[in-house]
C-alpha cells in the first residue's frame, strides 16, 4: 500500500546524508503520505548519527487553495533531500500540470534533491508518462479510477537512481527462497522495496480492471472522464452548487470537489433515499468521480439529486446506521 511505499523511501540512506535536509510538502497530502512523514520524522529524530540524518519536514499551507507552485519552488535549495507531492488533491481534486511536474523536477535536480508524486488519486484517470515529467519517483494504486482493489499499489523508480531502502522484507532479498538468516539487498532497486508476500487476490482483481481500460485504451478513457466532469462541473455552478475542483480543463481530474455543509449528513441521506453512493471529507465536501462504466443519464440523475437534496436541506438532521464512509 501507499504507506509501506513512503516508508520504504524514507528508510533509504541515501536520503539523510545532507545536514539539516528537509521533505518538502503540502498540507494538502493524504495521511497514507503526511501521517508516515511525520512518523518517521519523530522515529529517526533520535537515531541521527555519523553520515545519517533525521530528515526535516517543511509542510506548505495549501489546502484550502489552488496549488501554489511558485511556494514550491521557492523552498527547494541545497537543503533539499526530497520533495512529495500529489499529482491530484485528495480534497481539492486539482491535477498538477506537466509544465509545473516538469519545472519542479528541474529544480530538485539542480539542488540534488529527488521528486517524488502520489499518483493514487491520477493513476487511469488520464494519460501519465513519467520520464517526460522527469520524476524520480511515481506511485499509485488501482483503488480508485484504477477498478481495481486495496493492496495493489506500485512504485516507479527512475532508471539508473540506485536506492537502498532498509524497510524491506523477505521477497525484496536477494534470495527469498533461501530463507537466509541475513538480508542481502536484490540487485534490481525495484524488488528491494518488496516487503512480505504479496496480496495476490488483490492482484488478480487488479489485472481485470485493468483489462477493462486497456480494451478501452487510456487516451480515450481520459477523454470520456474530462467530458463527464466537464458536463457535471457545468450543472452544479448552473444550479449553484459551490464546486471546489478546477474547472480549468488543464487542471481538472476524475474527482469532481462540491463545497456542501454536514457533507457526512448528505452522503448518508442520498445513499439512503436514492441508492446514490458518494464520499464525503471533513464534514465539508462531497467528493464523486465519473469514469467510462458510469453511463451520461446514471450522470444526470445523480446531478439532479444532488442539487435537489442541497436545496431542500431536509438531509441536515438525517442519522442513518452505517459501518463506515465510501473511499
């Protein structure tokens, strides 16, 4: 999962060898990537010794706006060991543009500073190639837009960036099964971040999802999502409904953000009363994301509900009995 990929990268020597180096992130980051951070800054703070250093976390204040890359740019210097970054807001559902990736990228490398993007929320929403965004490091999961299930995340490593992560487990060795008493670290950097045995029913629900989007090709799997946000981003700010989320076509996503107070009351009472499955984040907004097996109509109906339901505010006081929230 995401978070045994950022304690992986994190446990990497290579990372504390600068005096006083610092992680550069936003507020904006899921817990799967700022929780870990801060683990692990508290963790190493008290093993730092010779060559290593516990590594200094610089979180940017963001969330509760548009992406500031400028902010970025001007913390990285020569301090610099890592900077994380979600390709699309978890809460903002705002897509980091190419160029921005790109002129990050450059940056940390002038500074020798490594980048790294959670992919989670981006990954078969649209087309991502990576050695042309120049990053070293790009991980995602199939959860989501992926159709997929939990445990099949992966991590991209630039080729050539030799790591040495020490959160490694048996199938990452040299020899698994050889069952040595003593760890010896695979010759391909990618196995090394392997931990324990893999969650191959996971997997193999994973390849039939990605069945669905190879038969349909990514280039027109992103088409299709770009104009069914598109269209939903135009009903909601036609019927007045606050819509977080870019509208801007370069930066819009999958996952459609609608500002909507006791959001929790809302996803339960449409469940409830509509058979219509939505997620809610902090109380505060709605999150829903259409994709190519989501017909136009199933759309309309859902934009209608929803708009409906924010204007009569009958789903305030709804309470309904629920096991947990839709990821």
């Amino acid at each position: 999962n995401a978070t045994q990929i950022v304690f992986g990268l994190l446990s990497c020597p290579e990372l504390h060898r600068k005096k006083n180096g610092k992680v550069i992130c936003t507020d904006g980051e899921f817990p799967a990537v700022l929780h870990t951070l801060r683990h692990q800054q508290s963790f190493l703070s008290g093993l730092s010794s010779g060559n290593t250093q516990a590594l200094q976390i610089e979180v940017l204040p963001m969330r509760d706006r548009a992406f500031d890359h400028e902010a970025v740019l001007r913390s990285i210097g020569d301090d610099t060991a890592l900077v994380i970054l979600s390709h699309i807001g978890f809460l903002s559902g705002e897509r980091i543009t190419d160029d921005v990736i790109r002129a990050i990228a450059d940056a940390c490398h002038r500074h020798g500073a490594l980048l790294v993007l959670d992919g989670y929320h981006a990954v078969a929403s649209h087309v991502i190639d990576v050695q042309a965004l120049g990053v070293d490091c790009y991980f995602g999961g199939l959860l989501k837009e992926g159709c997929g299930s939990s445990g099949s995340c992966f991590l991209y490593i630039r080729p050539g960036l030799d790591l040495h992560p020490t959160f490694s487990g048996w199938i990452g060795d040299q020899q698994p099964f050889a069952f040595s008493q003593f760890p010896e670290a695979h010759h391909r950097v990618r196995r090394r971040f392997l931990t324990g045995t893999p969650p191959i029913a996971s997997l193999y629900h994973s390849v039939e999802g990605l069945k669905i989007l190879l038969q349909t090709g990514m280039p027109a799997v992103a088409l299709d999502i770009r104009t069914k946000v598109a269209s939903m981003h135009r009903i909601f700010l036609r019927c007045g409904i606050r819509v977080v989320s870019p509208t801007d076509p370069n930066r819009l996503s999958a996952l459609i953000v609608l500002g909507m107070e006791s959001a929790n009351a809302f996803r339960d009472y449409i469940a409830a009363h509509h058979g219509i499955l939505v997620d809610a984040r902090l109380d505060a907004y709605i999150r829903l994301a259409p994709h190519v097996y989501i017909s136009i109509e199933e759309l309309e109906r859902t934009a209608t509900v929803i708009t409906s339901t924010a204007k009569a505010n009958h789903y305030r006081t709804f309470c309904a009995d629920r096991s947990g929230p839709v990821t």
